[in-house]
C-alpha cells in the first residue's frame, strides 16, 4: 500500500457509473481535486489514463464503528466461549493487562491496511481509556499521524468499564481528552446504577463541549428494556445544541421497547438531530443470548430511524477479538447482513443502502470534502460491477481505492469460469 504525495495526481478515469447516475462518465483529477465530471472528456498532454468502462464508482467507503485496539487479539488469553458482551470485556480485561505499544500500533496498523483493500478511507475508532497508562491511546495517536496521508482516522475515547464506576474514570476521560482525541463516549449501560448512568453522560457531554470534541455514545447496547440511556443522551445533545455532533452506538435495547415508548421516544430523537450507528454483524451475534425462543435478533430499528428522516450509518464494530470472532473489515458483509436482519428488502431500499457506509456514515463523522463533486479531493473507489446492486449481490471486489487521485490498494478483476 503507497502513500500519496500530498500534490495529489492528474488522472483521467473513463467510462464510468458514478453512485446511482448514468453509465459511460468520465472524471477528471487534477492536482488530487476532482476537476472535470462529464461525458466524452479527452486525455490531456501528461494526464494518465485508466479505462474502468462499465464500473461502478463510488466515494471511500467509511467505518462508522470499530475497536482497533482490541482487533486481531481473538483467542488471546481465551476465547469468549458463551458468545456475550459481558464474556468478551471479561476476556479483553485479561487481554488489556499484556498490552504494549508496539503490539497495538502493529495490530492497528494491519487492520487498518487489511480495510484499506476493501475501499475503507475513513475510520471511526473506539479506543478503551479504562488503562492507567492509556497504552493503547497513546499508541493510535501515533498510529493517526502517520498514516493520514493514507487514512483519515477519528479517535473516541471510549470508557470500556465505566466512566462512574471505574477507578478514577473522570480523570482517565479528561487525560484522553488533553492527548487529542476526536469524540469522547460512555458506556451508561455498564455503569452500577442507573444514577451513575445518567451522571456519566452528563460528564461526556460537558467534557465534549469543554474541549469542543465529537461524541460517540455505546448506548444501551444490550438486551433490557429498561435500559433508556439514549432519552438521557439525546436531551442533553437536544439542550446543549449540538445534536449533528453527537452519535448514539448500538441502541441494541430499542430493539426491545416497547412501541408505545418508541413512538414518544422517536419525536425527541429527531428534535435532538442525533446520529445513530448500527453493527448489524456483531449486535446480531451478541445480543439475544440470555433468550431460549423465540430469540430476539438485538438490532437496532434501523428502518424505523431511516423512514422517521434520522442518520443511521453501519459499522463493522470488531475484527477477530473477544466480541466477534471473525470479521474482516470489509463492509459489503455489513450492508448485506444488515438489510436482512433488518428486513429492509425493497428495491429502493437495496440499491440506497450503500449510503449507511458512505453518506450518512460521512455525516456521522461529520467529514466535509466528502463526494464525487468538482473541487473536492480525488478519493474514490471502483467496484467490479455495473452497479450498487450487483456489487453487494455479487461481492464484487475493490478494483482501486484512490487517495487524492493516488492508488492506496488495487486488485484484479475476479475471472470466474463455470465448466458444463
């Protein structure tokens, strides 16, 4: 994977779907800057041209939701064998007494170049703060500097075992806050009460705005119903003003309102103009594990918020650790488990969902210089399909992933061959 030098590139791409517009156009990059769109454009003297006639372009794809420090320890010291969000903090507090710097930097570093191939440009990364030493923040602060000519990446200083109910969880927060973080989280529905739970988010916030930082909230991320941290957040967001800044992680527990509370509820969370990120992958393989049948799929009501006019963005949320196994990074898995689980298979509704991994996740992030537009810079990928569609149905790979005109991953076109 190169670095692109930061005077960007002049390329000239042909014959091209750009999102859900007309086929056969062509986009002109000149300094790394999206210079010309249009159809029919010529080579100029010195201007490199690559031919991707009859692809789909698309902006980077943006992770919404991941734990970078924790990626690729799955197994490490065990495995989470019940399969529950309590077992995996379990197994990453043993996991967090071993941790280095050098071992963080390079597992981040790996995942993130792991994403990179498929289309990732933009990541959201959660880092637990809950560390005397704060090791692991310490070591993706470095991990931001040197890569962002190559990745843009946003920091949350996430309180993995409470903001109230861990030894000195203010004074941890704040530090993180002065070492430059981007967003600053909680945790309301791990905290011992539900005082402390109200208490701590009124801490984030108030930290958020004295340090005029984003906020990433994992809110309610489990299976009680009783569990209503996101009313808490969402009135603080709504009475602070700064509601677009604000985002609300999992919401697992709305899964489980009851709609008479949902219907009053959904009125403040588009007042509060709040975003929302769901992890269709990880929440659907936790939560619901204390049910025999029927079992609950513990996703948030994504449609519900998409069809009310609120920003839902998709994350991946966990990449071989103690709360997923598996995972790649590669978000076409997320958007294809997440219109299922979700029941949103419509027409309208699959060849739009690329936007919970571009635009709306954009907006979450609250990224400007974003989008195949004249005048923004020249990051874009190409997909081995002639649409969104046939992308996701198909798994169509990442031909190229471009970083101011500048290739950071590229592969070959799959050649499938089928012998009767």
């Amino acid at each position: 994977m190169s670095t692109p030098a930061s005077a960007g590139a002049n390329l000239l791409i042909k014959g091209v779907r750009i999102e859900d517009g007309p086929a056969g156009v062509d986009i002109r990059i000149t300094d790394g800057k999206f210079a010309e769109i249009g159809a029919g454009l010529t080579p100029r003297e010195g201007e490199k041209v690559r031919d991707y006639t009859g692809k789909l372009v698309l902006p980077p794809y943006i992770e919404s939701h991941v734990h970078l420090d924790t990626a690729l320890t799955s197994g490490q010291p065990r495995y989470n064998e019940s399969g529950t969000l309590f077992e995996g903090i379990e197994v990453w507090s043993e996991r967090k007494q071993t941790l280095t710097y050098e071992d963080v930097k390079e597992r981040a570093g790996r995942a993130l170049r792991q994403q990179a191939q498929f289309g990732i440009q933009y990541v959201r990364s959660h880092v637990d703060v809950t560390d005397p030493d704060l090791t692991a923040l310490r070591a993706l602060i470095d991990l931001r500097e040197e890569l962002k000519d190559s990745m843009t990446l946003q920091l949350v200083a996430f309180p993995q075992e409470g903001i109230e109910s861990f030894p000195n969880g203010r004074d941890l927060m704040r530090r993180a806050a002065e070492m430059g973080v981007d967003a600053i989280g909680a945790i309301p529905h791990f905290e011992f009460t539900r005082e402390y739970s109200v208490s701590s988010l009124n801490f984030a916030v108030e930290l958020a705005q004295e340090y005029n930082l984003l906020m990433d909230v994992h809110c309610d991320e489990i299976d009680d119903e009783a569990s209503r941290g996101l009313e808490t957040l969402a009135t603080r967001a709504l009475e602070a003003g700064i509601g677009p800044r604000v985002t609300a992680s999992h919401t697992t527990a709305m899964h489980s309102y009851n709609n008479a509370y949902f219907l009053r509820l959904v009125r403040l969370l588009k007042m509060s103009g709040i975003n929302f990120v769901s992890n269709p992958l990880v929440n659907t393989h936790l939560q619901g594990r204390v049910d025999t049948y029927p079992k609950r799929r513990g996703v948030t009501r994504v449609k519900e918020l998409t069809e009310a006019g609120i920003n839902v963005s998709f994350g991946q949320d966990d990449i071989e650790d103690p709360w997923n196994p598996m995972g790649t990074g590669n978000l076409r898995d997320v958007v294809l488990n997440g219109l299922y689980v979700t029941q949103m298979m419509a027409r309208p509704e699959i060849t739009g969902s690329y936007n919970f991994i571009t635009h709306n996740a954009a907006r979450t992030l609250n990224l400007s210089d974003y989008g195949i537009e004249v005048g923004n810079t020249a990051n874009f990928i190409v997909l081995d399909a002639e649409d969104w569609f046939h992308a996701l149905s198909f798994g169509a790979p990442v031909l190229a992933n471009f970083r101011a005109g500048r290739v950071l991953a590229e592969c070959e076109p799959l050649a499938r061959r089928v012998h009767f």
